[in-house]
C-alpha cells in the first residue's frame, strides 16, 4: 500500500497517471495531497486526530430535506410579499413612489399682533399642532368687532395643495391694513420617501413676520362705551347704537362702537355656521358698521353749524334776540286760508344765539335758517354750503373711515327725489335748518364736525393708529369769535338747557343734544348727544347716536354719555383732565 502511494506521489510530480497495474495512463495537472483525502469513503478507517477534521464527511437525507423545505418556505413567503405588493397594494405604492422626490412647501410667516394705546393685545397668533400656519386670536371683549374685522386662513384643495397662501382681511383693520400685517411666506424644500414620510426639509427662504400695529384706542374706554350703548338699547328699545370719541388736536379715535355687533373670532374660524347665519338674518344688521356707514337724520345737532353760517353771513349778531312763541306761520300758496304752521315743544321767549343753542329753539333756527319776517335767513344754498364746509354729504377722501356720503338736502336733491312734487319751499328751508327732511349724516362726519368746532376751525381726518405722523386737515374760515360764541352756547345746553345730564362735578362738558323724528307717523326717534371736553380747553369731542327708540323715551344719548363719563371720572381720568 505504501509502495502504491509513494508511486502515484511521484507520478503527480511527474504529471503522470497510473492505472491499476502500475501502468501510465494519461498526463494531469499538480494535485494537492489534501485533494487525496477529501472522500473518506475511500479510508476504511476515519482519524479524526491525524487529518485535524479535514476531511467532510457527507450531508444526510434529514439535513437535505430540512434544507429543501426552509427554502421553499422562503420563496412561499416572498412570493406572497411579491403578490401583495404588485396586485394588491400596485396602485398605492405606485402612487407613493410619485412623492418619493424633492418638492418645495410653503413656511407661513406670522401675521402682524395688534395692540391698544396701552400695549394691550387686542388680536394676536396662536399656533397648534394640527395647523401650518398660526389661527388669530381675539380679545374676548365685546365692543370690538367693527374695529379689527376678522381674516380668511390660508386654504387648500382636495389634492392637499395651498391655492390660497395668504391670510386675507376681512374688514376692519385686518382688511385696511393688511399689507401691513401681512408679512412674507417663507420656503422650505421637503424630501419624502416612497411611503411619504418627510425624510428631510430644509429652508431656503426664511419668512418674514408682518408689522405690529398699535391702535389709538383705549380698550377699557371702548369696552365701556360698548356696555353703555348695548345696555340702553336692550333696555329702551332701541335697534342699534354708535359712539364715537375723537381727539380734538390729531384726530386718533379713542373709542369706537357699534351695537349690534358680531365676533371676529367666530368669523375667522368659521366653526359657528348656526351662529353667522343668525348675524345674516338678523334685522338689527350686526355686519353694518353704523359709525361709518349708517346714515341718520340729525335733527338739532346741525344747529351748532347753521349759526356759524348765519354768524359768518352775518345774518345774525350774537346779541340778537328773536322772539321764540311757540310757532311761527307762513303763507301756503295751495290754501291761503290754511297757513303753514311750525312749532316746537314750548315757548322760550325773546332769545340769542347762545340761549337758542342751549335751549334748542327751533323758531330761531327756522329765522335765521329761512327767514322770517324782517329777519333774513341763510337760505338753502349757504346751509347746504356750511354744512359741507364741515364735511356733511360728502366722504372722507380716503382712509379707514372712509363710507357713506350722507345727504345735505337742496333743490336738486328735491327733485331727483320726488318726481310729483319737485318745487322747493320755505318749509323745506326750515326743515333742514333742524336737521329734518331728508338730511342724513354719519357718526363720524358728526364727532369730525364738532372737534372742529371744539379746536377753533380745524377739520382734521380721524385716525385709528397712535402717534399717525402725516396728520390729514384743513382749516375752515370762519373767525375764532364766532366760534366761541358756539361753544359758550353749548356749555349752556349743560349748565340749564337740554344737556343738564352732563352737569357733573368731575369734567366740565359742552354739548348738544338732537332728537330726530322718523317718519310721518313719528313713533320712533333717533337720539344724539355730541359735544366735548374739557370745556375751557378741549381735548376730546363726542358723537354718540342711539337708533331708532320709542318716540316716548326719555333717555338716548345724553345718558349713554352721562354714564362713561361717570365711569371715566374713576377708572379713566387722565383722559378728563
């Protein structure tokens, strides 16, 4: 055996081959001594210690089979996840594997934070979780809505992309100064993978925050003004009411209502749909904004104006007595027989300008508005020119207060009005000479109007932002006598005439109260109060108008006024001083 082997050793060195009797068969490669043990089926005996575990012995049948079900196993399994992924999920991860890319998002800036004259916030941003952008908060007082208006968000399609990425105001200072509040939306570049899951974003754009705003009014002044109209109109039976208080110097608006009103926070959200549909239905229009764009019969509250024309025109001196009965009579062209008669509540005797603005004579204003006997009037083309002196039927040439007209009636008012009867009387004269017939004004022609009169000749443009720099005015001719003359009378009105309600011992006032009658069967009235304080030198003048109460009332405005300035006169009297 050992002959056999060292034979074939040295045949492989050799590269020869030997067949069974020793005889060269063929010529091979070099083959390694271990390849001579690799079966060991050919040793009749196996040592494991002298081949060191070299040699392999043969894999079972039980190994083999194990081996063949663990693979077919597998392939069952992955036939399965192949299945599922190509036929019955195909679409979705066909889908998915559409996102599996880079795509720009939009990164919202915050909108600007709105504050009082006093660096209370009124309106500012919260954030959640569930939300890309900031939701706007607003204060919870009542009071303010017609002030800061509401926003419409940001919004999507059904595919989940932004058609709208702005914020967009809606009324109010959110609508009027929205650029301002409006700041620039950032970028950001998302990656996502196949299941659309974020795995990466990073901003290439920062956005840019939108400009705070601070507003010129006091919160607690509006919240009380607010209280005190509402609270009057629910309890005497008026449909709405307005206020308005304005600095005399610069024009910033330290107070603003309108009653009733709605909620900016419910508008911005959009949750309440009960709730805005109710505003839409409701008589009382919560949405019109009464200050700006409510139009109202004045009634005696044009007095004031119409005796600075007639003082300007000198169709009267300030020491002119007109003799007040009652009544006075004018021909009527139709029936003779039957004169035309207008009167007043009582008789106040021999009376000046001062005593008939205190008292609030309407036969000195028919006088001196339209003429009567040997006392010239103004007549119905300088009324109506003073007036608009004043800023009466006509807007405000632009700004936030910008709204209704208002009419200053005339002729050709008359007659683009009614058709069957276009002629223009001395009646009509003397009507409008008391703020009757057709005349209409807003609330804030009127606090504009009498800051005027407070501040010597001054009409300024009302603000709403503190400490507004380009201060928008004008100056009216008339002489600073004249006005002072007005002003005595209607510090008058509060010491004995229609005004006494606003005699108190806190803050010395100058007003002038208007009942307005509505309508021919005269049932329902408007009531105004509007005047200024302090007396001997002005800093802030007022409008306030309740609208549309019983004609049997006998509180309006002169209380709504009464009762802030009580309230002023403890929580808020730096104002009085």
């Amino acid at each position: 055996m050992a002959d056999n082997i060292l034979d074939f050793m040295l045949s492989k060195k050799n590269n020869k081959s030997f067949d069974g009797y020793g005889r060269v068969t063929r010529v091979n490669k070099d083959i390694d001594p271990d390849e001579i043990f690799l079966d060991s089926s050919n040793l009749p005996n196996f040592d494991n210690s002298q081949f060191e575990g070299r040699i392999v012995k043969p894999i079972s049948g039980t190994g083999i089979a194990f081996l063949a079900v663990f693979f077919f196993l597998a392939f069952a399994v992955f036939a399965v996840k192949i299945w599922n992924i190509q036929i019955v999920k195909g679409a979705e991860y066909s889908t998915r594997s559409e996102n599996n890319r880079l795509h720009h998002t939009t990164v919202f800036s915050a909108r600007g934070v709105i504050y009082d004259r006093n660096g209370k916030e009124l309106v500012w941003n919260t954030y959640g979780d569930d939300k890309e952008f900031a939701l706007r908060k607003y204060i919870d007082l009542a009071g303010f809505s017609h002030i800061l208006g509401f926003v419409k968000y940001p919004a999507k399609d059904s595919s989940g992309f932004y058609y709208n990425e702005d914020y967009v105001g809606k009324e109010g200072v959110e609508k009027f100064y929205n650029d301002t509040l409006t700041g620039e939306n950032g970028m950001k570049i998302v990656e996502t993978n196949a299941l659309g899951k974020i795995q990466s974003g990073d901003i290439i754009r920062q956005p840019k925050s939108g400009a705070n705003i601070t507003l010129s009014i006091d919160s607690s002044v509006q919240s009380k003004l607010y209280e005190s109209i509402s609270g009057l109109a629910k309890k005497s039976g008026f449909s709405g009411g307005a206020g308005v208080i304005i600095n005399v110097e610069n024009g910033e608006i330290l107070a603003l209502s309108n009653y009733p009103e709605y909620s900016s926070q419910v508008l911005s959200d959009g949750s309440d749909n009960r709730l805005i549909k109710d505003y839409l239905n409701d008589d009382n229009k919560p949405f019109l904004n009464r200050v700006v764009d409510g139009l109202y019969t004045p009634g005696s509250i044009v007095k004031p104006f119409v005796a600075l024309g007639a003082l300007t025109e000198n169709i009267i001196k300030p020491y002119d007595l007109i003799f007040s009965g009652g009544s006075i009579s004018v021909p009527n062209v139709y029936n003779p027989s039957k004169p035309s008669v207008f009167t007043e509540i009582r008789a106040h005797g021999y009376v000046d300008v001062r005593k008939a603005l205190a008292e609030s004579s309407n036969v000195y204003f028919y006088e001196i508005g339209g003429g009567f006997e040997k006392q010239p009037g103004l007549g119905i083309s300088n009324i109506e020119k003073y007036m608009r002196l004043f800023g009466f039927g006509s807007d405000f040439p632009t700004g936030f207060f910008s709204g209704k007209e208002g009419i200053v009636p005339n002729p050709e008012w008359k007659r683009e009005t009614f058709k069957n009867d276009s002629q223009w009387r001395i009646g009509d004269t003397y009507n409008t000479s008391i703020g009757q017939y057709g005349f209409q004004v807003t609330p804030i022609q009127v606090a504009r109007a009498i800051s005027a009169v407070a501040n010597g000749g001054r009409l300024i443009n009302p603000s709403i932002i503190l400490n507004q720099s380009n201060i928008d005015s004008k100056m009216i001719s008339i002489r600073s006598d004249d006005f002072k003359v007005v002003r005595e009378g209607m510090r008058g009105a509060v010491l004995y005439g229609t005004a006494v309600g606003l005699n108190i011992p806190q803050i010395e006032v100058a007003a002038k109260t208007g009942t307005a009658e509505l309508g021919t069967s005269k049932k329902f009235v408007n009531s105004w109060a509007i005047g200024f304080f302090p007396y001997k030198n002005p800093r802030y003048a007022f409008a306030v108008l309740m609208e549309r109460g019983p004609s049997v009332n006998l509180v309006g405005g002169l209380f709504v006024m009464r009762e802030l300035l009580d309230w002023m006169s403890v929580r808020a009297s730096q104002y009085l001083e």
